[in-house]
C-alpha cells in the first residue's frame, strides 16, 4: 500500500476520507480497492476490511457530516442498547434542514432540525435521545417490533411514555402517529406490557369499574413493589401473569411470597392467567365485578 495513503489511513483511526488527503495519489485509492485493501464505506471514506465493524459505520457517519448532524432512527437505538441494527439496515444520520449533505449506499440523511434537549452524547457518538429514536423508528419498524420495543422501554424505564408524547409535536406527518399516540397515552397511564394493555382495552374498563391505579408502586419490607391493576379503594391488586409464568418455580415462589406480603397490609391479590385473559375476557370482567362488589360490602 503507498506509505502516503497508510499515513491517511492511521491518522484517521482506521478509515480516511479522500477529500481530506489531497497529498495521496488518486491511482493509490483506485488500486488498494481493486487489490482488496480497502473498502469504500462512505461517501468518500475507505477502510481496511479487517477494520469494518458498525461502530466504525457509525463513526464514518458522523465524519461524512463534519460535526453537524447526528445518529438517529435505527442507529441511535443501537447506541441506546435499545435494538441491536441489522446488518442490512443502513445508518440514519440527522442534520439540520440548512445542511446540503445527500444520501449514499448505507447511509439514510435525514434533514431536520432538533433541539439540543433532544441530543446525548452516548459511547463517544452524538445521538438523539431514546425517546427520540423510539418515534423516528416507529414507521421503519414492524407492527408488533415496534410496539414491543415501547411497551419494554418503558416498562424497564429506560424511556418515559410523556417523553415519547412530547416528541410527537415536531413530527406531525408521522405514518401511524395516531397508533404510537395511544399507545404512549395508555402507557404514561400505568400499563406496562402488551397484556396490560389488553386488560386496559378488554377487561378493566367501562363505565360499571372503578378508576384503577396502574403499576401502583407500594413499599413492603423496604422494596418497592409495582401492582398492575389497583383498586385501590376495595384494596384489591389484581394481578395480570404473562405466558410464561408457570414455567418459572422461583418466579412463581417470589410472586407467592409477595401476595402474602400484601395480604398482611390487607390487600387482596387476584391473578388471572394469560390463556383466561386472552379467551375469556368477559368471564374475567364479571369476575372482577363480583370480588369489588365482595370487597365493599365487608
């Protein structure tokens, strides 16, 4: 390889641009591509191909926008640790609108401008925020993707549901804005999982139930304990078990010991099974409509 274009390829930690070399020969490119030495991973950028990884994708990204622009969509999730980027997806990359920079082979340029609230630096890379990345992806994503990647979020909150609302404003042209809307609405309001939210739609709603409080946190033997559906005035925790939870006995031992917790502080735990959830929702309903009725009459 020509010494000249080795000191370009050092001086930028394992990838070049070729506008900033002008003291490289252009034969000296040409052949290092044609002789497998370098790759072309940018609009002007090569790298050895030992080297490429998506993390220097990232980095060449970042360069290719001389420090105005910033990761976004799929790729600032990865940087989250949100969703890890497929291979074939290219980088997203946001600059502001008065920024003239074009889109290239693996690489999507978005022009927008985004408030300084909305950047993090994360892993050495500029980034939008998870909240951010979350409704920038929404449309790029698969239905049930898409909803899983919110309702996990939040539920371990690494995002808050008003975040991903307040985010709504700047994108009112958003494919599927209404969908992401409600399901942030319903999420700010306690649901924490795909099944709580079908308990919101199917089961614990309507003008015959009470107003009940989601995810309530309560404090027994010094740890915080989040309840999924809480009346609160009949002191009743229901209690909503997702498909797998039979096939854990430790789970299933955690769960017993905090139900009697619970019952020393007087409140009642009910648990209903994801398969009665799913295929018996009015059954369920009626269920929870005697045992409130049970509770306020003692």
């Amino acid at each position: 390889m020509d010494r000249s274009l080795r000191a370009a390829l050092d001086a930028g930690d394992g990838y070049a641009n070729r506008a900033d070399h002008p003291e490289v020969p252009t034969w000296a490119w040409s052949n290092a591509v044609r002789r497998g030495r370098l790759v072309r991973i940018g609009p002007g950028f090569f790298a050895a191909p030992d080297s490429v990884d998506h993390d220097l994708r990232l980095r060449v990204a970042l360069a290719y926008s001389r420090g105005t622009g910033a990761l976004s969509h799929l790729s600032a999730l990865a940087v989250h640790g949100v969703r890890a980027q497929r291979e074939a997806e290219p980088i997203h990359l946001t600059v502001p609108a008065s920024i003239r920079l074009r889109s290239a082979d693996g690489l999507v340029v978005h022009h927008r401008d985004v408030p300084e609230s909305a950047l993090l630096r994360r892993r050495g890379f500029e980034v939008t925020t998870p909240a951010a990345a979350l409704v920038d992806s929404w449309p790029l994503l698969e239905s049930a993707e898409r909803i899983g990647l919110i309702i996990q979020t939040t539920a371990d909150r690494l995002v808050l549901a008003e975040h991903v609302l307040g985010e709504l404003p700047r994108r009112p042209h958003l494919p599927g804005l209404a969908e992401l809307r409600t399901l942030a609405g319903r999420l700010m309001n306690g649901c924490r999982s795909a099944l709580e939210l079908w308990g919101a739609d199917h089961v614990f709603t309507g003008p015959d139930m009470p107003p009940f409080l989601r995810q309530a946190p309560i404090i027994l033997n010094g740890r915080t304990h989040y309840l999924d559906v809480f009346a609160e005035a009949e002191r009743v925790d229901f209690e909503l078990d997702g498909a797998a939870w039979h096939g854990s006995p430790a789970q299933r031992e955690r769960d017993l010991r905090r139900d009697s917790q619970l019952a020393a502080e007087g409140i009642h735990v009910v648990r209903f099974s994801y398969a009665r959830l799913m295929r018996e929702p009015l059954l369920v309903r009626d269920e929870v409509r005697r045992i409130l009725a049970e509770r306020r009459g003692r």
